[in-house]
C-alpha cells in the first residue's frame, strides 16, 4: 500500500458514537472466539466479527472512496461530489427526504487507525452485518435460491480494484441467498452447515437510498404486524453484553409503537440533537429487541427524547410525541 494511502486511511476520524459498540462488540468476539478456535469456518466468521467490532467503519479513504449503484458501476466519488450527493443523478430524493450515500466523507482529520465493516458485494450494491439476525433453528426456513457465492478479496491492505469487484467480500468464501418474505435488493442471508451447526448471518443495503420517513426503513423490516414478542434492557446491560432483558406486555402500545415507526421523520444523527453514546445513560437509552414470528429478531436503540435508530445508519428517526411517551412508560420496569 502506498504512503500516500496509508496516511488518508490514518486521517479517518472515528465517530464518537461507535465506542460503546465497538468495545461491547470487541468482547462479545473475544469470547465467542474463546470456544471455536477448532472450527476452521468459525475461526473466519470470528475474526471478521472482531475486526469489524472495533470501530464499525468502512476501509475508505479519501481517494479510495467508491460509490456503489444499482446499475452496478462503481465510480470513484470524490470528496466535494459525496458532500454535495452530486453522483446519484438518476436518484433525486423525495422533498424533505434525507438521502443516504453509499459510503460517506469523514468530516475531519484524525489519527484513527483503520478497520472495515464486515460486507459483501452484489449485483453493485453494498450489503454490510446489521441490527438484525436470525434464531438459528429457524434460518433454514428462509432460505431461498442461492445468489451466489461470496468469494472474499477484501482486507485491511485492499486497494481500489479490490472494491470494484462482483462478490468480493471480507468474508472468505461463503454462499448466500435471498431471504423469505424480503426484499433481496435489501437484505441477502449467508447460510452454512458444519458438522450439524447451522451458522446464518444477514447482510442488509441500506446505503444509497433516499430516507423519505420510517417507511423507508422499517417498511423493509416488515415489523408491522409481525412482533411475535419484545424486550427491552438498559444500557449497562447493553455495553457489557448481559441478557437481562425486561419483557414487554402490553401489546397495544407496543404496536401503536411499531405503526408509528413507519411515519417517523427522518433526521441525519449529526444535526447535534441525536445524542452521542457518551451521553447516553441508563436513565435515557434503551435497546429495544422484537422478536418477529417469522424468526428474525431486530434491534432498536430507543433514545428518551423520542428517537429511535436502527444499527449504524446516519439518520434516526423522531416519533409521534403522545405514542412514543406511552411506549417510553413500558420501558421504565425493573
């Protein structure tokens, strides 16, 4: 890699809200790694789980910033045209919509160290782990056809053409499928059997897309109508990785809840009202878990002031006042 990479990928700056993530995430691989270092397949599955748990970002720089569209081109975008959304010509967002890149600028310089976000590429687009995974037992269920096979490629010394190519990924070799009841353009599921374990894992694209409402978002989930149970736990158990989730049970608010997710308004999480996970507290953070009776179980980071936000995205959305208040009263239990 060139000097001149190396010292763009060393200006990245790491974004204050993905510490308490990237620690928890860092521990929670640390100990899974524990128990599978006999296992070839989970020894890769691990190491790519820790390598993207410790900051959570893309492998990007200034000059190897790729936009990745739908068409399946891969233009180099540069950093005026990523700031200003100047490359998605064909893809104007809806008034008052918020439109997501497929990768973004860092603001400012830093001397973060760099990392990588476990991904794999497909048909041009970027699909990256997410908020969502699958009940073991039940991931055989959804499978589909297969898509194809990921074929790996991508590492910490990747360059430019690396990214450029159908089906790299940073996972090795592994096959994938599109998913029962979803969008394939969204979400893509890798699926393998070793010695009778099942080991599954989602990857979703939710970079690229105009983010007119909640619609845009949770639509894809399919969370209406379909939370089959629903748990909540604070933030101390959230950062050291503890189950203790409180149920809930009260199914009305908490579907009044879900609907209302759908027409929440969309804001990017750096217009300095979303809060850094520095100044979340127990008292005011929330991490919402629904368990869909197809088997999927989605997170949500529930935030007191009336936002919600699902994964790393760069937008969270605010609620209907009166319904989010009365969901809030749920989470205030033991």
């Amino acid at each position: 890699m060139s000097n001149e990479i190396k010292r763009i990928i060393n200006s990245i700056e790491v974004p204050s809200d993905l510490g308490r993530r990237s620690v928890a995430g860092v521990m929670k691989a640390k100990e899974e790694m524990k128990v599978q270092q006999s296992n070839p397949l989970l020894q890769k599955i691990s190491i790519a789980v820790l390598v993207a748990a410790m900051l959570g970002l893309f492998f990007v720089g200034k000059d190897l910033i790729k936009s990745f569209t739908s068409k399946g081109n891969f233009p180099i975008v540069s950093e005026e045209d990523a700031l200003n959304n100047s490359v998605f010509e064909d893809s104007a967002p809806e008034s008052g919509a918020i439109e997501i890149p497929p990768i973004e600028m860092p603001k400012t310089d830093s001397n973060a160290d760099s990392d990588m976000s476990a991904l794999i590429i497909y048909k041009g687009r970027v699909y990256e782990e997410t908020a969502s995974h699958i009940q073991t037992g039940l991931a055989k269920d959804l499978l589909k056809e297969k898509l194809a096979t990921a074929r790996g490629g991508i590492d910490e010394a990747s360059g430019e053409d690396d990214y450029q190519e159908e089906l790299a990924s940073t996972l090795g070799e592994v096959d994938f499928y599109a998913v029962k009841g979803y969008d394939e353009n969204f979400r893509i599921m890798t699926y393998n059997e070793l010695d009778g374990e099942v080991f599954a894992q989602f990857f979703e694209n939710l970079n690229g897309i105009s983010v007119a409402s909640g619609e845009d978002v949770f639509g894809k989930l399919k969370l209406s109508g379909k939370v089959k149970k629903a748990a909540y736990r604070r933030l101390d158990d959230w950062y050291y990785s503890r189950e203790n989730f409180i149920p809930i049970d009260n199914e009305e608010v908490l579907n009044n809840f879900i609907d209302a997710l759908y027409s929440g308004t969309p804001k990017r999480t750096d217009d300095g009202n979303y809060p850094s996970f520095n100044n979340l507290t127990n008292k005011n953070f929330r991490e919402l878990t629904l368990h869909l009776k197809d088997g999927v179980v989605v997170t949500l980071d529930v935030i007191e002031d009336g936002y919600v936000r699902y994964g790393h995205m760069p937008v969270y959305f605010e609620i209907e006042k009166e319904v989010f208040q009365e969901a809030w009263k749920l989470f205030q239990g033991k």
